[in-house]
C-alpha cells in the first residue's frame, strides 16, 4: 500500500485552480505601486492543482477520519454528541455574515440573537451576566481567573493561588498559571471526590479561586459541594465550575444555585456546535452579579428604545481576542438552545446519565470502575486487570477501532490506573452501546485468546499504530520544498 | 425537539439493567435540583427554528454585494465554493481533536499541509495547526518571546491594530508584564522609534504588515533594531499580502502571527477566524498550540500524529508553554483549501489585484474636494483618506443614504484622527463599486 498523497505531491507546473474576478480598472506593474525592497523575491511555493484536483484531494483525506456522522465517538470529557444539521443551516444564513464593525441599525438580528443566548446561558446556569467574547474553553478559564483576579484586586486583596484538584483537566493548572497564579492541587479522597475537610485545610487568605470541574472528570457529582461553595467564601475566595461535563447537569441543577461564581461552557460540548476536529469552539463565561463588571469583551446590551447595542462592562480585564465573538459558533449554539428549550435539555442530562450509567453496569464486571457507585454523563472505568494480562488500555483502545468505535479517553484523569474514560452522550441508542460492550468484552477474551493481536491492533485502519517517539526525536513539521 | 437516541422501551431495559426505576434515583444525591427552567421554554421543532432564526437573520442589513469598504483586520474577499463545500463535510467538522492518529489522517493530513503553506507563506521553517485568532496569536508569541529571553516587557508598535494590542495587554497583564508602545508616525513604525524603546529589558518587538492604517512597514529594518538590542522580532502579517510582499522570514523575523481571515474565511461578525504562528527552528519547542508531524507507521508507511505534546497542557499542566486546547482546525482547514486553489500563481494574482484596486480607488477618491491621504506611504488594500469633517457622521450620512459602508471612522480609536476614514478594496470592488462609493462620498461631503 502506498502512502496517502499530499496536495503538494499533487502539484504540477502551470495547474491552475480558481481565478480572481477580471481586472477592471487600469492595470500597473507591482514595482510602481510598492517598492521593490518590500516585494517578495520569489512567489510562495503553494501547490498547482486544478479545482478537481483540491475537490478529490480533501474529499479523499476527509474519509479517513472517524467522525460522529460515521461512528460512535465516546471520547470522555469531549461531550461527542450528534451535531444537528438544522444548526449549521442556521449559521449559514446570509443574513449573519456581517463585518464586525457593521453599523449598529445593520446588525440588530444578530445583536437580538446573542442577546438572547445570553439570556438563555444566564437561565441555563443561575449566573446574573454573560460574555460571549471567549474562543473556546481554555480562553474562558482564563477569563474567569482573570476576572476574579481584577475583583480580588478591586477589594485592595492580592491572592496568590489557585486550589485545583489533581483529576482536573490540565487547563485549569495552565490557565491559572497564564493568570499569574500558582497552583496547588488538592488530591481526590477514596470517593473519587474533593473532601470539603481536606479542601478546608488549604483554603487560607492568599487562595483567589477554587476551580472545580463538576460532575469531575471521573464522572462523578461532587456532593460536597454546598459545604465546598461555604468554605470557599467564608475563606474570601470565589469558586469556578469548569463547565466541560455541563452535559450532565444542563436543565437538572444550575450552577448558580450550587454557589458557583464563576463559569464557562464549551459550546462544542453541552451545546452540541461541531467540534470540527479540533476547533472553532466557543468558551461563554457567565459570573454572578458582583463579578459582571469585569467581564471581558462586550456585553450585548438592550436600550430604553428596544434597540440592542454592544457595551463594554464598566471594570472589564479587557479583550481576549479580536472582535466580538465566534459569532458563528453562537449562531449553532443559539439555535440548539431554542430547539430544545429546558424540558429538552433536561431529557438530554438524563439521557447521557442512563447511557452512561448503562455501560458502567454492562463493563463493571470485566473493567472495574475506579468508583463503583452511580455516575453522572459518563463512566471512569480502569484496564489495571487487563495490564496484568498483558494489554495496557492504549492496546485495547486501538483494538477497538478494528471493530469500528472510536475509542474513550485513555490515560486521563491521571490519578486512574489505565483509565478507561468513557462518555456516551444522550445521542446514541442503546443497540450502539451494546455494540460497543461487546466489542470491549471481545477484546478482554481476546487478551487470552490471541493477545498480539491486540498488542498489534489496529490492524484494519488507513495507516497502522504510529512510531510517535521517534516522531517526536526528529520532529518534521512541513513537506519540504522539492529540488 | 431533542436528539436522544433510545425509545421508551430501549430506556425501560437500560433501567433495567441498570436496576433502577427511573434516571432520577441515580442522581438523588444532587441538592437544589430545579424542576424547569421557566426563561428556556419548550423547543422548537425544525421548521419552526428556521422561520424564527431567519427571522432574526432578516433583521440585520448586510451591505450587499460591492458595498463594504471596511476593513479594520476582517477583510471582504471572493470565497471559492469549494471552500464552504468541503469544510461543511461531517468527516471533518464532527470530529475531535485527533488524539486517535489512526483515525484521523484526514485531519492531520489537513493540518499538515496548513502547517507547510504557513511556512513557505511566511519563509520560516515550522508553523502549528492554528491559534484562535490572529490577536491572541499576537499574545502568544509575546509571551514566547518572554520564555525565550526571560525578559518582562513587550514593544508593540502604536501601528498594531488596536484591539490586537489590548489582547496583548491582557494576556501580559496575567503574568504581570508590560507593553512598551512604539509610537507610530505617518501610519507606520518609525525605526528610530524602536531604537528609542526597545532595551536589555525587551523581549520582543511587534510591528504589523500591512500596519493597522494599511501602509507598509519595513520589516528589515524593523527586525534589525529588535535583534541589536537582543529581542526577538515578531511581524504580525496578512498572509494574503504575504502572496506579494517580503515574507517575514526574508526579512529577519523570528517569529510570525497573523489571521488567516483573509483567505476564504467569512466575516460572520467577528468570528470564527483562525490564528496562526510560524517561528524558526530553535524556537519550535517554545511554541504553544497543536502541532502535527510525520511519522511511519509498524508497516513502515508514512502518516501523521499530533508530536511535541510534552509542551501542552493536557501533560505539562501548569508548566505548559500555554493553556490552549482546542484551536480552530476547520477555520484552518478552509484556510488550506483556498491556499490549494488560489495556488502559487493564483494567490500572487489576488494579492496582486488587491494592490492595483485599492491604488485606483484611492486616486479616484483623492479627486473630490477637500480629501486627501492621511499618510503617504506605500499601502496594500487599504488607505486612510483625511476628511473635511467628522469621519463617523460622514460613514452615517452615506449609509443612511446609500446603503454603502464607505470604510472605518477611526475616531473610535484615536481622537486625533476623527476626521480621518480608513477604506479597505479587495478584489470584490469593481470600478463602478468604487464610482458609487465616490458619489456617496461627494454628496455626504457638500
């Protein structure tokens, strides 16, 4: 089999894709328009293909992924549900692809639409205001530490540390940092859980913030959690909700109501946007009433006249990115909202829980939880057992793909042993997640029966297990330049 | 409406196994549950949605075809179909991160050649699959830069597009650094300015081709002050403009941002765009974001994984080299596409046109009465034009009047240039285009 061309490989002198309009005014040589110092020497070595050839190329490539609209993606802590399309359809709208400095009368439509996701988020979450301004989950993070940081500040208060537990998603630590803060981490008790006890004994008056992922990465609620939210503020210092596993909770509990002052939400997880194999995402931050000054970006404000604006909180840490927003990220995430409304977004937490809830008690027996008690969205299971067998969780995770599902999260959260991480969504039907079990209960027999088959696997995909150490050694990042 | 995937008696047997008579028994345990949530009434079917987003949609009034002249950082230009066509696939927008490499060559193919077209775009050896946005791209090579040297501030020319620079400062403001601004004169970065600023305790100087007013910096120049004084240089470039101008890498950048907006992207109000960063080898370990590399498989067949992940933040944690996970992959794949197609010859001809357009336009603007350029260097496709009066009720009067957003009143940045109107022409301008809007121009004006 020969290796997967790339475009460049494609690339023949004189091919031609697609042409610019017509020039229709007065043409003139580059050197008089701007000096020749400021001209590039030689043209940019870009690939000669013909529209065909880019059409076939990344249709071809697109075909080798796993996707959602292929198969089963149960990716812990990636929140992998169906993408309705109805959503795209409404992003696309061409009344919404608007410059961003548009003029205000111009862009009421979409001014009233983020409006309103921001009602629906502040509803969603107990939260008092909204920022739609953040491009994803990670910058969101940043924008909260931020904001509590500015309100620490603002109270004469410089905090020096950020508490966050060890099965935390790993931006929490780096955002924290980016904020200027340093990280202690608090361990996870017997539970799986943060003991409000332990949390005590580390909440002096130099910690700003508390970042707790809720339900945590090990899929599990965090029931301490009015006693954690009490002694976070008697401390003087604010809590955080990582909002990645909202799926679990959307339309069941608000976080608000939980005494968190501080969230963000992915929308490419609990809000369904395409993930789009790594981004465009959306990171909304919504904070309680005494934090909205400090938000960042802008807020869409509506007037005495009905007529919507944009307005820069008064205090705000400023901007995190050009421009408004990934509007067009909101425009999905808007419409999912409005599709589903609270009793369907309650149906989907519920779902998510069942499904997960159901893997975890059709596996406990071969793969055993690293909590056995209820979860939430989704299930931590551990492969320690299969590891004495000889197969580590990489080895069944890959033989996996053999049998068409995309495997969980592996390796992660950290504190488990070969961590199984596994979040099914409310999208797929039970016959899919009986698929899967069995497909993982073959494996483990497999693991007797012919074990270098699954050390060996996957065997049936586009290209085999990569040597990525020595890919890392050596790393080549760009095709070189032929001749 | 909702998207689960069982039917009742599906979840009856799921409960079932589960040994429970109902979800709720599972989650008891949560306190101050809610029973409805009242500001997010019952959904809407499909045809219902779209009538009430279309709704929305008609409420805004977009220009219409020929009629934006602003650009300001998001530019207007011709999107080949085949762009939208092949990013609107669900194999490559339902996927994730590609943390399984032998399920998703499809993207990291993608990524690498967005990678490699970075590169040769900007003439530096390695480019990571995409940042946000152009702005925190900025952030991030300053903070790169501050890792590098171990320095704490940061020289941003007064000609970086403002709202780039309040990103910077917010970034810097978390790790306590500082801006050291450079400022700007005749739309562009004085050298003796850099000179003036940058020191032992700078570690990286920023300037922006073409500059937030359109005029073409000397990035040569630039770079070598930034480099005398040991700092890193970092250029901040439209990569369309890079398909006819001096690639940072010729002219002595260690590092390289930008928006790839420009290529194929749509304006959607803001976003999502994509950044980018391109940096020389001896930096590539300092980098954050994503990155993809090639590697052989036990077959020995080429393919490509994520590599370097020891400077992210899913291993690294708090030491990451930065706290970004997901980026913008099909931002940067629509990106790659219109690269492909526009191709060596046909990216040098839009950029080109670019040129010649804006150059038109602006001789033909310059024949009404009492207007004139605000700076009189060299520009790409986009020129400030001095008016006899108040740029932002000039911008009023034409669209109230016309339809045509005739460019920026940059009063709303800058006091001092309140009388001044930046316009962007880009390939989607015709000459009548131009002729309409010099109509409009002259009679807001009388």
């Amino acid at each position: 089999m020969t290796d997967i061309p790339l475009i460049f490989e494609m690339s023949q002198p004189g091919r031609r894709g697609w042409r610019p309009p017509a020039l229709d005014v007065e043409d003139a040589p580059l050197e008089e328009l701007i000096p020749a110092g400021l001209l590039r020497e030689d043209a940019p070595e870009l690939p000669e293909v013909t529209e065909l050839d880019v059409m076939r190329h990344f249709t071809r490539i697109s075909s080798l992924n796993m996707c959602i609209d292929t198969h089963f993606y149960p990716l812990g802590s990636c929140t992998m549900k169906y993408n309705p399309r109805v959503t795209e359809k409404c992003a696309r709208l061409p009344g919404f692809d608007l410059h961003p400095y548009a003029p205000v009368e111009s862009s009421q439509g979409t001014l009233e639409l983020l409006h309103g996701l921001q009602r629906m988020l502040c509803e969603l979450t107990g939260m008092a205001a909204f920022t739609l301004h953040p491009a994803a989950g990670a910058q969101g993070e940043l924008a909260g530490i931020l904001v509590a940081r500015a309100w620490h500040e603002s109270r004469g208060e410089r905090r020096s540390k950020v508490v966050i537990p060890d099965s935390a998603h790993g931006t929490n630590p780096a955002s924290a940092r980016l904020g200027g803060y340093e990280v202690v981490t608090i361990r996870s008790d017997g539970r799986g859980r943060t003991s409000p006890a332990d949390l005590r004994m580390l909440m002096g008056g130099d910690v700003a913030l508390f970042m707790l992922t809720n339900p945590n990465t090990l899929g599990l609620f965090e029931d301490g959690i009015l006693e954690i939210a009490d002694i976070v503020h008697q401390a003087g210092a604010l809590l955080y909700l990582d909002g990645a596993n909202l799926n679990a909770l959307a339309g069941i509990v608000r976080p608000g109501d939980l005494g968190f002052d501080i969230v963000h939400v992915n929308t490419h997880k609990t809000l369904a946007t395409p993930h789009g194999g790594g981004g465009p995402g959306a990171g909304p931050v919504g904070v309680a009433g005494h934090l909205a000054e400090f938000l960042p970006g802008w807020v869409v404000e509506q007037d005495e006249r009905e007529r919507f604006r944009l307005s820069r909180p008064a205090r705000s840490i400023g901007q995190l990115r050009a421009f408004f927003g990934s509007t067009a990220v909101l425009i999905r995430a808007y419409a999912y909202l409005r599709a589903l409304g609270g009793p369907g977004l309650r149906e989907n937490s519920l779902t998510a829980i069942l499904n997960a809830n159901y893997l975890r008690c059709r596996l406990r027996e071969t793969f055993a939880p690293h909590v056995d008690e209820p979860c939430m969205h989704e299930c931590v299971l551990s492969a320690k057992a299969q590891k004495k067998r000889g197969v580590r969780a990489l080895d069944i995770a890959k033989r996996l793909l053999d049998y068409g599902f995309h495997p969980p999260t592996i390796y992660f959260p950290l504190i488990v042993d070969e961590a199984l991480m596994i979040e099914p969504t409310e999208s797929e039907s039970k016959s899919t997640l009986d698929g899967f079990v069995d497909a993982l209960l073959k494996i483990d027999r497999e693991i007797d029966e012919c074990p270098d088959v699954v050390r060996g696997a996957p065997h049936s995909t586009p290209v085999g297990r990569l040597d990525e150490v020595s890919a890392a050694r050596r790393p080549v990042l760009t095709m070189p330049v032929e001749g | 409406m909702d998207w689960t995937g069982s039917s009742a008696e599906e979840r009856r047997e799921m409960l079932a196994a589960i040994g429970v008579d109902s979800v709720e028994e599972l989650i008891s345990g949560i306190p101050r549950q809610v029973e409805a949530l009242p500001g997010l009434p019952g959904g809407l079917d499909e045809a219902s949605l779209l009538r009430h987003v279309s709704a929305l949609a008609g409420r805004n009034r977009p220009a219409g075809p020929g009629k934006c002249f602003i650009g300001a950082g998001a530019y207007e230009h011709a999107t080949p179909a085949v762009v939208e066509a092949l990013v609107s696939r669900g194999e490559f927008s339902t996927t994730y991160t590609p943390y399984q490499p032998e399920v998703s060559q499809g993207t990291l193919i993608a990524a690498f050649e967005f990678q490699t077209l970075i590169a040769r775009l900007t003439g530096l050896d390695a480019a990571n699959s995409s940042m946000y946005d152009g702005a925190s791209a900025t952030a991030e090579a300053a903070l790169l830069a501050m890792r590098q040297t171990g320095r704490k501030e940061v020289a941003v020319s007064g000609a970086v597009h403002p709202e780039w620079t309040a990103v910077i400062r917010t970034y810097l403001s978390g790790v306590g650094a500082h801006i050291r601004t450079v400022p700007d004169e005749g739309g562009r970065t004085p050298l003796r300015g850099i000179e003036a600023v940058v020191d032992g305790d700078v570690a990286c100087v920023v300037v922006q081709q073409p500059s937030f007013f359109g005029q073409l910096e000397d990035l040569r120049a630039a770079a070598k002050a930034a480099h005398a004084a040991g700092a890193l240089f970092v250029a901040a470039c439209n990569p369309l403009a890079l398909g006819i101008l001096a690639s940072p890498g010729e002219c002595g950048a260690d590092i390289a941002v930008g928006d790839v907006q420009p290529l194929g992207i749509p304006l959607n109000f803001g976003g999502p765009y994509a950044g980018y960063m391109a940096v020389r080898e001896w930096l590539v370990r300092q980098m954050p974001g994503r990155l993809v590399g090639m590697a052989r498989d036990s077959r020995g067949r080429r393919g490509f994984t994520l590599t370097l992940q020891t400077r992210e933040q899913h291993i690294r944690r708090e030491r990451a080299t930065s706290n970004i996970c997901t980026n913008q992959a099909l931002v940067a794949l629509a990106a790659t596409v219109y690269l492909c197609l526009l191709g060596k010859q046909g990216l040098r001809d839009v950029a080109r046109q670019n040129a010649v357009r804006a150059r038109r336009a602006a001789e033909r603007l310059l024949e009404i009465p009492g207007v004139s350029l605000a700076f009189d260097g060299p520009f790409f496709n986009e020129f400030v034009l001095r008016l006899p009066r108040d740029a932002a009720e000039v911008c009023r009067r034409v669209t109230e009047r016309t339809g045509i957003w005739p460019g920026l009143d940059l009063g709303r940045f800058r006091q001092d240039l309140a009388d001044c109107l930046m316009v962007c022409v880009t390939e989607t301008k015709t000459a009548e285009d131009v002729e309409a809007l010099k109509t409009a121009l002259e009679d807001a004006l009388r």
